[in-house]
C-alpha cells in the first residue's frame, strides 16, 4: 500500500489519471485497449468518480429532487454489478454510518417514461441508475386516508424525498466506491478463482483512491480511516496493490499510524527543480501536534489565551512546516506587502513561557485576536482549504 500525503493543488488528481493511463492505456476512440477495459485493471476514486453523479432538479414539474448517474461503460458496468450483488442495503449502512445522516438511499427500479420527442415513443430508464434520499416525515398519515387506502401506516407516518448536502453527496458516491472494494477484497480472498462468486475482478491489480474525506467531520473521519485501512490488512490477494493520496493530515496520520511498519520516504523538491526521496522516522509526522492543535483550537473559543499557547504556536507551525519541506515555519504564515513577517514578530515575542506553570503576563488584546486568526489560518492548511500562504497588505 502506498500512502502519499499532499496539498490541495498539488495534482493528485492527475496523478490518479496519469497512473490509470500508465496501468490501462487506452485507445484514441474509446476507453478500450487490446479488448481490455481500465477497470479490468484498476479502480480509482477522485473528483471524476463524483462528477458521474448528478442532480435533477425539475422545479418547473415539481419532480422530487434525485440523484442520477451519468451514463457510460464504467457506470453501466458499475449498475449491473449493484444489481447483480445487491448490495443496496450495505451501500445504505456505510453512508449513514459515515454520515450520520438519517436519509436512506434507494435506487429505482427500471422503468419508461414519454420521449419529450416523440410522445409515441418511450424511453427506458435503466434500473439502479437514479436514488432518491428518503427521510421520515414529521406529517402522520391521515387517519381516513390511511383507511380507504386499507393502509396500516397510520402511526409510522410518511417517507419525505429530499435533497441531500453536497457533503453527504460526495459521502455517498464514496459509499458506493466502499462497498464496492469490500466486494472486491471479498472475492479475490477465494484464491481459487473458480470458487468466487463472480469474476468481474479476476484481473484487477490496483485500487486507487484521491480524498475521501473531504466532507467528514474528524470522528467519522477518524472510523472511515480505520475501517479503510482494516478493509486493506484485510486482502490476501498479493497480486492487488492500493494508493491512497490526501490532503488531510487527520487522515494521513491516522492511516500513517495503521501501517506504521512500512517504509516512510519524504518527497522534497530543491531550488533547481530536482526531486530527492528522503527516509522519515517511525513517529508520525502530525502524532504530537494534533494535541496541541486542539489545544490551540480551546483557546482560542475560550479567548483564555496565555503566553504559553504562543508557544504551542510556534511549535505546531515548526513541525508541520517542517513535513511541507519549508525552510523556516514563518513562510506558512499569511504574509504583508508592508511589514516582513508580522505574525511571526508576535509568535516570538511571547515565545519564552513554555508550560502553563510559568510566570504569565497578560496577553494584549490586539495579539489575542492575532492569535485566534493564526489559528483559523492553521486549520485551513489542515482542512486542505488553503494551498499556499495568503498575502496581505
């Protein structure tokens, strides 16, 4: 398993889709090279695979809002594989475990509606390849309703359709990628191929995956991670190998922690443009700091701000600048046009109490609120939301 930790912007994306081409080439005309199609070979799971997924928001009709998948081979494919499985129901329990949401998934059934063309004609709308997110509804049945119906739903009430948040959206589309590798891992452990259920991964050799996490608060963060990372020790395919890339450090570290025997190599890149591959220790690069990033973070709402957390600070600012390859944990500051490198003058200047027990003089105001910015500014570069430091006037 390779674990490959990066910022926002820095082309793990491309990565994902340079390594797919390199793995499965494909033809000029279509995704098909030497009869064998990419995912025959490799899975991968990034900005794309999100993309294949839609919303159709017939407002004009009032339609019930529903999320459709973009048709094409990997999708159809994808379809009869959910169909064939039935995996519907595991599907549903890792986006509500992930999520927390309520909401419960259910894809159609196939069915025909009117050619907006030619209202003679009907189209098929392919089975599995639309959901819709139920939710109870706070409205009962009415009684008499329920009794003509010969409905015996008149205490459990109603189911409402809703739209879902573009973060439980993309927690969903990875759901699918989830449940479709606990197939895969669970197949391919048959080591006699003639034994597995199907054979649709016979051929199957890399699993790829670009942030899953993106919209997961840290607890779920912390389970998905752990899961993930159990799923994976879980293989006895030798022949299958996984990449992981991120930008989030929780989940970096978590996973850096879960394979802590492996290898561990630092990419830097040098003035000239070189790359050199540099061993790193068996301590995780962001183990020590998460707790002092929390207790940052606990200042900072309280406004109980000391000397000492200045130097929880800088401390916290020189290891992780440290694991981004900077020179000096100033430059990951916001920057002025005018003054060269205010915020870090104030890191400094309180930089002398180190534990809570020494004498602590008051903390000015003006600093305490340069304080609460810094660390909103740290949470961005550990959330992935900023790429580089800001310059300010």
């Amino acid at each position: 398993m390779q674990l490959i930790y990066a910022f926002n912007g820095t082309g793990k994306t491309r990565l994902s889709r340079e390594f797919k081409d390199l793995v499965a080439p494909k033809d000029s005309e279509n995704e098909e090279h030497d009869g064998v199609q990419p995912r025959d070979r490799i899975l991968y799971y990034n900005a794309f695979t999100e993309d294949l997924f839609y919303w159709d928001n017939d407002l004009e009709n009032d339609v019930k809002p529903k999320l459709k998948i973009q048709p094409n081979t990997f999708t159809g494919w994808l379809l009869d594989l959910i169909d064939t499985s039935g995996e519907y129901s595991n599907i549903a329990e890792n986006f509500q475990k992930y999520t927390g949401s309520k909401a419960n998934p259910v894809f159609n059934p196939e069915y025909k509606i009117k050619n907006p063309d030619d209202k003679e004609k009907e189209i098929v709308v392919p089975a599995n390849s639309e959901i819709t997110f139920e939710i109870a509804s706070d409205k009962p049945d009415d009684y008499e309703s329920a009794i003509e119906e010969e409905s015996n739903n008149v205490v459990q009430g109603k189911y409402e359709v809703i739209k879902i948040s573009k973060g439980e959206e993309s927690n969903f589309v990875w759901s699918v990628m989830y449940t479709l590798l606990q197939q895969v891992i669970s197949n391919l452990n048959e080591i006699d191929p003639t034994n597995r259920s199907i054979d649709n991964f016979n051929t199957l050799k890399y699993v790829f995956i670009d942030d899953p996490v993106s919209s997961l608060d840290d607890n779920h963060l912390i389970e998905l991670a752990i899961d993930l990372a159990n799923l994976i020790k879980s293989s006895q395919s030798s022949d299958l190998k996984f990449i992981i890339t991120t930008h989030n450090p929780l989940f970096y570290n978590v996973l850096f922690n879960e394979f802590s025997k492996a290898e561990k190599l630092i990419l830097r890149k040098s003035s000239d443009g070189n790359h050199e591959l540099i061993g790193q220790g068996d301590d995780s690069p962001f183990s020590y700091h998460l707790y002092l990033k929390d207790e940052l973070n606990k200042a900072a709402e309280s406004g109980e701000i000391n000397k000492y957390h200045f130097n929880f600070l800088r401390n916290v600012l020189e290891k992780t600048s440290t694991f981004l390859g900077y020179k000096e944990w100033g430059e990951l500051l916001p920057q002025s046009k005018a003054r060269s490198n205010p915020y870090a003058r104030v890191i400094n200047l309180y930089n002398h109490a180190k534990h809570s027990g020494d004498e602590i003089s008051e903390v000015q105001e003006e600093h305490k609120r340069v304080f609460k910015y810094l660390v909103k500014e740290i949470d961005s570069i550990y959330k992935g939301t900023r790429s580089q430091n800001t310059t300010q006037a």
